[in-house]
C-alpha cells in the first residue's frame, strides 16, 4: 500500500516535469520569435488576421508572377506553393473597397503580387548578385546594367511585402490591362509614376489607379507605378516569413 502510493508520487512528479518541460519550449519559443521582431529579422509566426483577398473580394483577378517562371528573375520563386494573394485583413479589406468603387465604371484590379515571404526577397537578392544571370535582362531591364540594381532601389533586402500590407496590380477592363507605358517589374525610370515620358493615355490610367487606391487608404511608391501600401498597416516593423500556400 505503501509502495503503490510512492510509485503514484512519482508518477505525478514526472507528470509535473514533462508538462514545466513543455511550457519552457513553448515559452521560448515565443521569446525567440519576439526577440526576433524587435530585431526586425523575419518571422515564421503566423497571426491569425491574414486572409486570401478573394474572400472579400472575388471579383479581384490575380496573377501572382512569382508561383511562375513569368518574372523577372525567370524562375518560381522561394516561399511562393500557390498563386494566392494574401494579406493582413485590414489591406485585404482596403483592396476590396478599390474594387468596388471600380466596377461601377466597368473596370476592376489585376494583382501581381501581395504577402511576400522573407525568403522570396533573399531570393531576389541572390539573383541580383548573380552577375552571370541575365537571362531576363531584354525583358525586364533592358536600360539598366544588373550591377547597379541594388544602388538604384530596385533590388532590396526588406520589402514592405513581408508586412502583409503591400500589393503590386494593375487596372483591368473587359479582362484586358489597361495601357500603363511600362510592364510590371520593369526596372527603368520609365516606370516612376509621374514620369514625364510616358504617354497622355498611361498618364491618365496611372492616375486612375493611384486616385482609387487612395481614395481607400492606400498610397503609391513614386518609382513603381504599380507598388501600393496601406497608410495605416498593422505591421509597420515586422517581416513574416511563411510560405504563401
């Protein structure tokens, strides 16, 4: 009787031990990756306010480059398992408020490129570095030597994408993009947005494009007409790193 209670001790007191050992991985891990925010490095940690765009808005066409070779690097890129456009809610929401506001004039959004996992922007800067890689330079930088990509700011080690509150897209009518002067991810001044080379036609289109984003509380980077972010976002210093999937 007296060694069954003893043996019954035990077995609790290993219990107890499993379940502290339990809570300080747990615990740590979580200090890690707080650690790890106040940094600024990347994070795995997923928060639960992240929703693919077409739950709110399913007219929104996407066509996410980077799940395909069709980019300017020239191959899929790391962290990209699905075509989706993910975002932190109160963007996916934002960019649901443009497309309402554009349908009733028969036009609507085409995304290229939403959440953006760390891993993708290494990727860029790999390639970047990679002098011997120009497969993609007739497309996609023409004017501009590969060695100046990082110095001119079309290459960068962070991106606002990594935030979960920058879009990359386009207007579209009838399924067709509208005339904008310069592809997507087409590194040259002629993609500023008020570049003064471009034609009346693109000039108005661009506008059309950044009045509506705007209007819905996003605002535009001046050297890429395409490149959006919320004013408010929720994660202004914080850098995810899951994989859109």
């Amino acid at each position: 009787m007296i060694f069954s209670s003893l043996h019954q001790i035990h077995q609790i007191h290993q219990i107890r031990q499993v379940r502290q050992a339990r809570q300080i991985r747990v615990l740590s891990g979580w200090r890690v990756a707080a650690v790890l925010l106040l940094l600024g490095c990347a994070t795995t940690v997923r928060s639960p306010d992240w929703i693919d765009v077409h739950e709110l808005a399913p007219g929104i066409e996407t066509e996410i480059r980077y799940a395909t070779p069709s980019n300017f690097v020239g191959d899929v890129i790391d962290g990209y398992h699905t075509p989706r456009c993910v975002l932190v809610e109160p963007a996916a929401r934002a960019l649901a408020c443009v497309q309402r506001s554009l349908e009733p004039q028969g036009l609507g959004l085409r995304v290229y490129d939403c959440y953006r996992p760390q891993r993708a922007v290494d990727y860029f800067a790999r390639w970047a570095e990679d002098l011997s890689d120009q497969r993609t330079k007739p497309t996609y930088y023409p004017h501009v030597d590969k060695t100046e990509l990082f110095k001119d700011g079309y290459i960068a080690r962070r991106s606002g994408h990594s935030r979960g509150s920058t879009v990359d897209l386009t207007l579209v009518a009838g399924g067709m993009p509208l005339e904008m002067a310069t592809p997507f991810d087409f590194f040259d001044p002629a993609s500023h947005t008020d570049s003064p080379s471009i034609s009346d036609n693109a000039r108005r289109n661009r506008t059309r494009l950044r009045v509506a984003m705007e209007a819905c509380g996003f605002e535009n980077l001046p050297e890429e007409w395409w490149h959006y972010t919320l004013r408010d976002e929720p994660y202004p210093d914080r850098y995810f790193d899951f994989p859109v999937e």
